[in-house]
C-alpha cells in the first residue's frame, strides 16, 4: 500500500444527519415531498444528481441550481459555526499523512471539503482533494476514487480507502482498492457490502493502528 484516501461525510466529520435534515427542509419548504427511500440514495451522489433529484424524484418546486445553492449554503452556515469533526480523526488524518501520501475524495462540494481543511488544520496534509462533482458520476461509481489515486500517481490496486457507507463502499470497492470500513451508525451499510473490506474499524481513531502505525 502507497497512498490513503478517505472519505469525509461520516469518516471525518459527523455530517450525514444533517445533510439529511438540510435537504428534508428544502424539499418541505417548497412544494415536495420526502420518501423513505430518498436519504440513502442520495448518499454518495455528486451536487448535480441530488439536487436533481430533489427536483424530479421529490417534487421540489425549485431549479436542481437553486436547490444546490439553499442546500449547500445551508451547510455552509453550519460548518462556519464549526464543523461536527468526528472524534479522532485529524489525529488519524495526521498520523497517516506522516507515513503516505493523503487524497481526500468526497461527494461534497469543494468549498465545503476546503472550508473542512482549514478549519482543522489539514490542509498541509491532504495534497490531493477531489469532490465528485468533479468527476462523471458520484459514488457509488468509482469515478471519486480513480481520480484521487490518479492525482496521487499511485495505481488504485495499492491505495487504501476509508469509507462509511454503502455508496462509498461499493466505490471504493469498484475502483480495487483496499478497504477500511468504519460503518455509519447512523446509516448503517450493507452487512454484505461491509463484509467485503478487508478491515472493518469502530471508529476512525483506530485507523492508525490497523495501518500498523
């Protein structure tokens, strides 16, 4: 193994919950109506493909532009008033950025993955950022994962990914590289899909350790 690439929502920061509740808002304060299916299925898309289908699956009376742009500042606001960083997890950012070369690869926009870095003091450690709305197509298409690795110039096969949920699981999954799951609690992933990371973590601060460290 050469190089690590983690995920965000839900691996570095507490996030996924209130994506959830930031879109719900969105959808009932204009005309739509959530589905009980709707919150795992968005999870993984790009910006483009979620705030689409707000529009066209759940009736929202908006743009996919102006429902991105109520969405993601939404989020934005909130991470300004501090980002819900999950324990541990610069320290593991850190620990691991010592040792490989360190790609972040996200279904969140950019300004939010930058805002993330700065405020933890990560930037210098994670050369390498890709968000999906900077590939093809989100996750769980592999698209994220083979741009992170290609940026990093490491080949897939010998890079590591550490991921939460299904969608992210099965990209990474996709993409041939090694994977560390640390399960969502929130949203917990496909037992199958799960069983088919090499390692499966209860929570981030262990990755150090499994990385041998």
């Amino acid at each position: 193994m050469r190089a690590v690439v983690f995920d965000l929502d839900g691996v570095l920061v507490d996030s996924e919950q209130q994506w959830d509740e930031v879109r719900r808002s969105v959808v009932a304060e204009h005309g739509g109506t959530w589905q009980d299916e709707a919150t795992r299925a968005l999870q993984g898309m790009s910006t483009p493909e979620w705030s689409a289908y707000l529009v066209e699956e759940l009736g929202t009376a908006l743009t996919p532009d102006e429902v991105a742009e109520k969405v993601v500042g939404e989020m934005g606001r909130r991470y300004s008033e501090g980002p819900p960083v999950l324990p541990g997890a610069v320290e593991a950012v850190r620990s691991v950025a010592e040792h490989f070369p360190v790609a972040i690869a996200s279904s969140s926009p950019p300004t939010l993955i930058e805002h993330l870095l700065e405020a933890t003091g990560l930037t210098e450690h994670v050369p390498v950022v890709v968000s999906s709305e900077q590939v093809a197509a989100g996750k769980p298409a592999p698209d994220v994962y083979l741009e992170a690795a290609s940026r990093l110039d490491v080949p897939p096969g010998e890079c590591a990914a550490v991921e939460d949920s299904d969608s992210g699981l099965r990209a990474a999954l996709a993409a041939g590289m090694t994977v560390y799951a640390v399960p969502n609690p929130h949203y917990p992933p496909d037992e199958q899909v799960v069983a088919r990371a090499s390692v499966v973590l209860d929570r981030i601060g262990d990755l150090p350790a499994a990385l041998g460290l």
